[in-house]
C-alpha cells in the first residue's frame, strides 16, 4: 500500500513559499551570450567544455542516462555533490530549525547527525538490533509531529550489511515523514535496490553515489532518487549551479566503460570474501560481520590497540569500538589484492 502521506504539507513554509533563482542558462543556452558575466575570450585550459561558460543548471543528458540504468525516469532524478549534498538539502526543506527532528538507526553512516546539528534539528536514535537489523515498530513509535525524516542506511556504514528490504518498505508505507534509503554500497550487495519503489513510495528518497562503486569518490557526484514531486523541491532549493562541466563530462564517461566498472565490483567482492574467510581463521579476531559492501567490520580482542599499532606501521583502517554494539569492532575498507596480503601480514605479525 503506497503511503497517503501529503508531501507537500511536510515542506517547511519558506520553502514552499520560495521563488527559486532563476540563472541566465535557464532562460537561454545559445545565441551571442552576453547575459552571465562569463568571460567571453575564454579559459586558460583549452578543450571542448567551453569552462568559461557556466554548465546546464540540471545535467538533464547525464540524468537521462543514470535513469536508464537505474530503471526509473529522467524526472525523479537529482544530482548532488556527493551524496553528502542530497543529505544535508533534504533536511534543509523538510525539517524547522529548532522545531522538527529526524530518525536514525545507529550505529550507521555519521553525516545525518552531523547535517541535522548544522541545521539546529532534533535528532531521535532507534538503534539497530543484536544483528544490526531495523526496529520497524520502535521506529514508528518515537515518531511525533515534528519528526520530518527517517535516514536509514543499506548496505550500512559501518556494519556492512543490508538491511531487510521487507522493513523497509513497510517503513516507506507507514512512516509519517520522509524515509531516506542511504545504498552508496548497493552495486555490492546482492540484495536489489529500492530506487524502482519511488514510482510507488512518494515519500521514498534512495541515495546513491560515483564515489563508491564507479570509484570516483574525487569528481564528488552523488544522485538522489525520489518522486517527482520531492526532486522539483530540491531543484529549486539547491545551488544554481552546483554540479560543474569536469564532474559531469567524466561521468559521462563513465557510462562508456560499464564493463570495467562491474568488473571492478566482482573483484572487490571476491577479495572482500578472501579477506573474511583469512580474518576468521585469526584467533583473536572473535567475529567478522557479514558484508554487502566494499569493506568489512570485524570484532577483535584489544581493537583500539591493534588500530594504533596498525597506523605505526602505515597500515590505516578505521577503528569503530566506540559506535553502539561495535565494541572492539574495526572496519576495513577492500584493497588492491596486494594491499590486502600485506594488511592481513601486518595484522598477524602484531597479534602473534
Ligand atoms: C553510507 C554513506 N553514504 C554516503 C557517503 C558519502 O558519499 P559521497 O562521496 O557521495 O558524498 C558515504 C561515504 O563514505 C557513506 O558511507
């Protein structure tokens, strides 16, 4: 059953309220353009992005391509600078500073509580269980009238599995705000995506990104996938020109070599799975997490300890003992198949 939740009633007054600006590219692309105070004799870099005109304000080729491939329509999607973007502007449109509130499930992805205390929002924790898995009915409960937006996390950072996709569709039927699917490690996961469900969910925003699986974390694209409805809202609300000619022209490429990019995904996974299988042979290591991503929690005797030590010797993971229920627990992002030989080295010359 979709969710009959108002959309437009959760927007904050401004907003709703808002004349968007409207930039000189949205009136006109061609022609002698003398109207955007660009500087007409040109960049110093020569090539064929004309970088001393400002980009399209909405990418709609590179949107159409990323709908094709996500299997939904050019009109719910959104482009932002990094996933991080589309995180922070939802809250900025749905949630009052210093009135409203949003719902996370610790121990999760640690941006939503850092966008929700920029913008002065409550912040309500329904942490995950034993397994790492959601609390659907505690989550409905310690919703109220100002609770605007669930933020959930799958696959999770830093627990790195997914989440049941059964909660949490019928947390995108029930919920009385916003549910947020944060999936930057979905094409690690055998699990599907949810972005197919916002022709059904109107109220169902699933976030993803190029930083992960298409490894390019440094050109800073992120894509929000939602109802046309909610995307029409962050249009308006975002910066005019917020996705520039470099990030776009190299995402595009992208899409030129998909071949590379699965194969990239195969191999992460079955170095993840070798990883897994070597940590579980390590006494100490008392347990390693079931992953749907491209890196690996696991539990270990001492783990503040063993991460300082690995750090001495150059070897960097993230240690994440002080998370709820990660205790001793340190996270592993999947290397270069040599890279991984010689952290799992490392590893066994300081704990033997
Ligand atoms: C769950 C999750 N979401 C979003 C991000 C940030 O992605 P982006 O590089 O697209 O801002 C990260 C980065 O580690 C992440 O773990």
């Amino acid at each position: 059953m979709p969710n009959s939740i108002n959309i437009e009633s959760l927007i904050r007054e401004n907003i709703r309220k808002l004349t968007p600006y409207r930039s000189a590219r949205d009136d006109f692309d061609k022609g002698l353009l003398l109207d955007a105070n660009e500087n007409s004799l040109g960049s110093p870099i020569r090539n064929s992005l004309d970088l001393h005109r400002y980009p399209t304000p909405t990418h709609d080729g590179l949107r159409n391509k990323i709908a094709k491939w996500r299997h939904v329509d050019y009109e719910n999607i959104f482009l932002g600078v990094g996933s991080d973007e589309p995180i922070d502007l939802l809250i900025r449109i749905f949630c009052e500073p210093g009135k409203d509130s949003i719902i996370i499930t610790p121990p999760t992805y640690g941006m939503y509580k850092v966008a929700a205390h920029i913008n002065n929002v409550a912040i309500k924790e329904v942490l995950l269980d034993e397994l790492f898995q959601l609390r659907p009915q505690e989550i409905l409960n310690s919703a109220d009238v100002t609770t605007k937006i669930l933020y959930l996390c799958s696959p999770n950072n830093p627990t790195a599995n997914s989440l049941k996709l059964a909660d949490m569709v019928k947390l995108a039927a029930s919920f009385p705000g916003i549910v947020v699917v944060d999936e930057a490690y979905i094409d690690f996961a055998k699990q599907e995506s949810m972005a197919p469900l916002v022709q059904q969910y109107p109220n169902l925003v699933v976030l993803q990104t190029f930083s992960k699986s298409f490894g390019l974390a440094g050109i800073r694209l992120g894509i929000a996938i939602s109802s046309p409805e909610i995307i029409r809202v962050m249009l308006q609300v975002k910066a005019p020109y917020n996705i520039n000619k470099l990030t776009a022209d190299t995402a595009a490429k992208a899409f030129e070599n998909l071949p590379l990019v699965k194969f990239n995904i195969e191999k992460i996974i079955e170095e993840r799975e070798y990883l897994a299988d070597q940590l579980r042979q390590i006494p100490q290591v008392k347990k390693v997490y079931p992953s749907d991503a491209n890196f690996l929690l696991f539990k270990i005797n001492d783990a503040q300890n063993i991460y300082h030590k690995l750090a001495d010797k150059g070897v960097i993971v993230r240690y994440r003992g002080n998370e709820p229920r990660c205790e001793n627990c340190l996270r592993l992002t999947i290397g270069m198949p040599d890279e991984n030989v010689r952290f799992l080295k490392t590893l066994k010359s300081l704990i033997t």
